[in-house]
C-alpha cells in the first residue's frame, strides 16, 4: 500500500467532514509534487522546494497566545510572553477554522515528539498548504506504519489563508497562534512560516515535561563524543550554538530542542530547521549539504536566471531557514537519544568584550546565568552607532516558556548537582575591547577551549577568580594564548576595562532582580542571595 492510499484517519473530532479530500500521510516526494502543482514554490537546483511563507518570515511574539483555564491558570507564567485566551473565543476559532479548512483540499500528518519512547507525544498536523506538511514531516518524528491513524494525543491546525477578525475573535490582529493545553489543541492562522508550527510543540513540550514527568526541557544543542560523552550547548541567535555543535569529530543528537531526563538526553525533533544567511560548504559543509531533494527552503533569494540560492541575499529577511530529516546530517545519532551530560556550555556572543573566554561556573552561577540567558547584540546599523544592546533570554528561550523560569533552573540545579555535570560560560563575543574597537573572539580559540573542555585537559587546579563576576578562568588552554584567557589582559586600559565589567555585571544583577518579585523556590531563592 502506498502513501497515497493509506486510509484517511477520522477526523470527526475536528469538525471536518468526512467528504473533505484529505491527503493523508504524503511522502516527501508525493508533497514536493503537490506543493509544484499547487504553485506553492519552486525546485532549487539542489533539490530542494524553495517557498516563500508570505508577509510573515519569522515567529510573531505578539500574537501567540494560551487558553487560561483550569489547568493553566495558576500555572503559567502570564506576562509578555504568554499572552492570556479565552475558551470561549479559542472555541470560536476552532469552529470558523474547521469550517474554512471544510471547503479545502487539506493535508494531514501523524509525528510524534521525543526522541525517547519513555516521554513520546503523539501530534497529528493538518495542514492547508502541501509545503507545511513537507515542513512537518522533516522537523517532526516520523511514526511505524502501524503507529498511524490512530486518535492523537496532540492536534495542530495550521491555516495561513484563514484570517481572525480582532474586533470579534479576540485576537490582536488578523495572525494567531493559540496553545489550549486542556484541549489538547494548536490553532495557526494568518501566517505560513512553519516556524509557528514547530515552536507551538516545543512550548507545549516545555509545559508538560516540567510539571508532570520533573524532565528538563531545553533550547538546545548536543552532541555525543566517540567515548559516549553527551554535551550540550545554550545559546541564543549569533552566539555559535549551531557551528560549535556541529562538529566533525563527534555526532549530532540535534540542533534546537531538547529533554533531560532521569537517564538520558533525547531530541524533540526528528529533523533541523537551520538559518542559511551567509551559508557556504566551507562554514557550515553539514547544513549546506543537507539542501537536497526532500529540504525546505523558506524565504531564499536565486541568483539571476538561475535556481542556484544566493544564501548571502538577504532582501526578503535574514532569517532566511532549510528544513530537512535529522539523517541528511551524516554523523547524526539515531535514534537521538544519549546519555546524561558530562559538560554543558553558555555560549555568549559578549559585545562589551568583558567576558572570559571561557569559565567553569558553580551550581549556583550556572543557575544564575541559565535565568538571565545573557547576550550581546549590536544597537542597529546606523553610521557611528557602536554600542552594544543587551539581550537577556531566561532560560536561553524565553519565547518559549509556559512556566517560571526558577522551575527550569530548579531542574538544572538539580541535574548538575545529581551528576556532577562540568558547567561552561564561553564568551564567542568579543575581545580586547568593546565592539567597535576590539576584535571577535578567534573562532580557533573557542573550538579549541571547547575541545580542552570535552578532553577533561580543563580538569586540573590551575585557574583564577574574576575580579567582577567571580568566575573561575583557566590560566592555561591548549592552543590558546595564556592572554586570551583573561580578558583584562587584552586591553589596553585596565580602568576602561573594569568600568565596563562593572557595568555589564551591574546589568546582569539588574535583570535578575524580576524573579525576586515571584514565588520561587528554596534552590532559586539561594541563588538570589548572591544579588
């Protein structure tokens, strides 16, 4: 029995009338063709179904929202991020979405999330567009033959052509994304970027695995070394987390999302959705070549009469991604699932340049920094602008958290501390000065302080605190200059050097101070004491 002719599953509980035509679990290449014929994109010459998402090229913060009720309502961490709904406006929403999606061709999906069978979810996607399905199928699980059809735990419903009214539907604008966490439920409207979809899971998944299985979810890479070493690696967009976790002598357990659990570490996801701005084999030779037949190029420019991707055009948005199956990465892990960790690293792209390169932290630090999620990104592109802008992300993924982020750094804590996990803080930022005057971190120096780290060479006594931020550096890295190590020795003026440690650590307590206007707990409240 081929793809096409496996049996539509019932969709009742959706609304949806079983007279629709309903695509039921395509291929990658049954969807490619479907995507051609619908005129939804374009083959690149690599293979790849090249697609434009329409007038949103990336998530819509404002606009994303969960159901308050029973079980979310003394909960989740309501605020900027998580965005109160009503039932009874979701409830309309899902009756004027099912009834649009009722006059169209629609394409459905079985998945399943997490890696490890102790912690699988099962999702079904229902999809208006053949290319979000294609999306759904390289990014998600994908489930035995005998696993599908079956009633899913988890439903989304992705609709870019359906359009809320704001005046009625309760919504800010026209786009929505709404999680109903009783329901089991995601509702996408107004917006084709796949990122909606992928993200509504993970936020899900960063609800659920917290508060009932005590399972770390994480915004993260990992990577497992030829001894079996696990290591894992935080940070947010510029800072490295995708090139210093993809590397050649160790194995990809994934690139973004992420359990801990009692035993093991496991994947999300069953595939990547990695930025293109600036690709080249030489910089990135496993993401560039996982563009191929069955990949999912979004928001890409061409080069000029050609189908060749101009990855440095950045006119649509830089934000410019591939989707693909994790196995197009040649070294990856499967299934994606490892052993605990032996290191985890903070990667932070520091534009004060103020940072160590590279810092063994305490329990209590690493819950420190793991709340602030700290990093350094530059204040614009106008002539004559140089200073740095801070960005702080609880939890390296604040985006994407329904909960407190003392109940993530808890779990942390906790995990550290049950396995005596080695904790990093490595600067990818600058050095020698400030953006503007001093010089990235040498991309050679970081791997090489990653790799000393990994090999146990960091593992000796010969280190020194901080005067600032009470961080213990080195003083000695294989392959890397005793003064790089302390970055008070690259500059120039040591007075100019110590105002700016001053300032970004002054920063760093500032922004604590806000989980110290939450309940949280006996493990966070000891890490406050250090403000």
């Amino acid at each position: 029995m081929s793809k096409m002719e496996l049996q539509s599953p019932d969709l009742s509980y959706l609304n949806l009338q079983p007279g629709l035509c309903v695509k039921y679990q395509l291929s990658a290449a049954e969807l490619v063709r479907e995507a051609l014929k619908n005129e939804e994109g374009i083959l690149a010459s690599s293979g790849a179904l090249a697609v434009d998402t329409g007038k949103f090229t990336g998530r819509s913060p404002k606009d994303r929202y969960i159901v308050c009720d029973e079980v979310t309502e003394d909960s989740v961490w309501w605020g900027d991020v998580n965005i109160k709904f009503s039932p009874s406006n979701f409830d309309k929403l899902f009756h004027k979405i099912t009834t649009y999606l009722n006059n169209k061709t629609i394409y459905v999906r079985d998945a399943k999330a997490c890696a490890d069978p102790s912690y699988s979810i099962s999702i079904r996607v229902v999809t208006e567009n053949a290319y979000q399905n294609l999306f759904a199928n390289n990014l998600f699980l994908r489930p035995a033959e005998d696993e599908l059809g079956k009633t899913p735990e988890w439903t989304i419903i992705a609709a870019p052509g359906f359009y809320a009214d704001s005046l009625v539907d309760g919504t800010r604008k026209e786009n929505f994304s709404i999680i109903n966490l009783s329901k089991k439920m995601i509702l996408i409207g107004g917006t084709g970027y796949t990122g909606e979809i992928k993200k509504g899971i993970f936020s899900v998944l960063n609800f659920l695995l917290p508060t009932y299985n005590d399972t770390l979810s994480m915004h993260c890479s990992a990577n497992l070394g030829v001894n079996g070493d696990t290591a894992i690696f935080f940070g947010l967009s510029g800072t490295g987390k995708t090139t210093l976790s993809a590397d050649p002598q160790r194995s990809l357990i994934g690139d973004d999302e992420h359990g801990w659990g009692t035993e093991s570490i496991f994947n999300f996801e069953g595939g990547c959705y990695a930025k293109c701005v600036d690709l080249t084999l030489e910089k990135e030779p496993q993401i560039f070549k996982a563009i191929k037949f069955g990949a999912l190029l979004e928001n890409i420019n061409f080069y000029p009469d050609s189908h060749d991707v101009d990855f440095s055009n950045i006119e649509k948005t830089e934000n410019t991604r591939v989707a693909y199956p994790i196995n197009y990465i040649d070294n990856a892990v499967l299934p994606s699932v490892a052993s605990r960790p032996e290191n985890i690293f903070f990667l932070t792209a520091d534009a004060f340049g103020v940072l160590p390169p590279i810092s063994k932290l305490t329990v209590e630090q690493a819950m420190f920094h793991f709340m602030n999620g700290y990093t350094a990104k530059i204040a614009g592109t106008e002539a004559g602008i140089t200073e740095p802008q801070l960005t702080f992300s609880a939890c390296f993924g604040k985006a994407f958290l329904p909960l407190h982020p003392s109940k993530y750094a808890d779990l942390l804590g906790k995990r550290i501390k049950e396995h005596n996990v080695n904790v990093w803080l490595v600067n990818t930022g600058w050095t020698g000065g400030p953006y503007g005057i001093g010089q990235r971190m040498k991309l050679k120096y970081t791997r090489a302080m990653i790799t000393a780290a990994l090999n146990g060479d960091l593992a000796h006594h010969n280190y020194k605190k901080h005067h600032v931020f009470e961080l213990m550096m080195p003083l000695h890295c294989l392959n890397v200059p005793d003064d790089v190590l302390d970055p008070a020795k690259t500059w120039n003026s040591q007075e100019e050097y110590f105002i700016k440690a001053y300032e970004l650590n002054n920063a760093f307590i500032e922004n604590f101070k806000q989980f110290q206007q939450t309940k949280v707990s006996e493990e966070a409240k000891e890490v406050l004491k250090m403000c």
